[in-house]
C-alpha cells in the first residue's frame, strides 16, 4: 500500500519536509518511488510547493494521504472533503488537564457574572431607594407649603403697672 506522507529534510531546529510517495512500510527516510513538492512551515506565510495533478494521480491509485498532508491539501483546494481528520494527539492525561482547566474558566465565568449581576440588583436597589426618598422628601415640602401657617397668638400688652395712690 502506498501513502503519501512528509518527510524531514533540512538542518536540525529548521525542518523542512518533502511530500513523498512510497510505501507505507518503509521509513520516512528510504528510497522514495516519487518526490511531489516540499513544504516549509517556518516561512510566513508558509511555502507550500507540491504538484496537484500528481497528488491527485496518486490518490486515484489509491495512495492514503496522511493526516497532515490532508489537511494541507484542503487547505490548498487541491482536494475536496472536511478536515475531519485530527493531527494533533493528546495523552489521557493532557486531556484531562484540559478538561478540569475548561471547568475552572467556565466556574469562574459564572462567578464574576454572578457578582455582576448582584452588583447590578444592588445598585438598582440604591438607585430606587434614593428616588423614593427623593420623593418622600418632595411631599414633605409640598405637605409643608400647603398646609395653613398657624398664626401666632398676639402678644398681650404688657400690663401696666397698677397705679399706686399718690400721696396727695
């Protein structure tokens, strides 16, 4: 069975791989029944050079593309199809780091809403007890400005000093 598959060239910590064809047994590294194009992950934009009526040769021969190369080529529109293929693999127990870690955010998400929301409720409580008691207070003034101003009793005279019989 043949694949299509990359294979490492390049200086070590500057890979640059070649999209090869050769049999899925054989390591990367042996002798290749055909060399397709190379791709460099390290340019940006990435260079990605590969002949398309070639690949798509060997896929009607029924090379397997490998998972990477797949999502490439769809990347590239050189085939037709989803990436339903996943490259990355995670252990059981990176996996499960990463769950416990999604939980926390999510936890702590709906904490700080809560407190938002309760922060909310409470400033609208402020807010409408200081409008009722603006209320209060302006039908106190207004009970105050309506209401009849008792007069006050007039004051009496001071009495007069009792006459004292002059001595006549």
């Amino acid at each position: 069975m043949l694949s299509i598959r990359l294979s490492r060239v390049g200086k070590s910590r500057a890979p640059i791989y070649r999209i090869v064809v050769m049999p899925k047994h054989r390591d990367p590294w042996a002798k290749t029944i055909e060399i397709l194009g190379h791709y460099n992950p390290r340019r940006h934009p990435h260079e990605f050079v590969v002949q398309a009526d070639r690949v798509k040769h060997w896929i009607g021969q029924g090379a397997e593309v490998s998972n990477t190369l797949w999502n490439l080529f769809i990347d590239e529109k050189i085939v037709e199809g989803e990436k339903k293929r996943s490259v990355s693999h995670l252990s059981g127990t990176r996996r499960a780091k990463l769950v416990t870690k999604a939980e926390e955010a999510v936890k702590a998400d709906e904490e700080a809403k809560a407190k938002k929301e309760a922060a909310a409720e409470k400033e609208k409580a402020d807010a409408q007890a200081a409008e009722e008691a603006a209320k209060a207070e302006a039908e106190a003034a207004k009970v105050a400005a309506e209401a009849p101003q008792a007069e006050a009793p007039a004051e009496t005279p001071a009495e007069a000093p009792a006459e004292t019989p002059a001595a006549e």
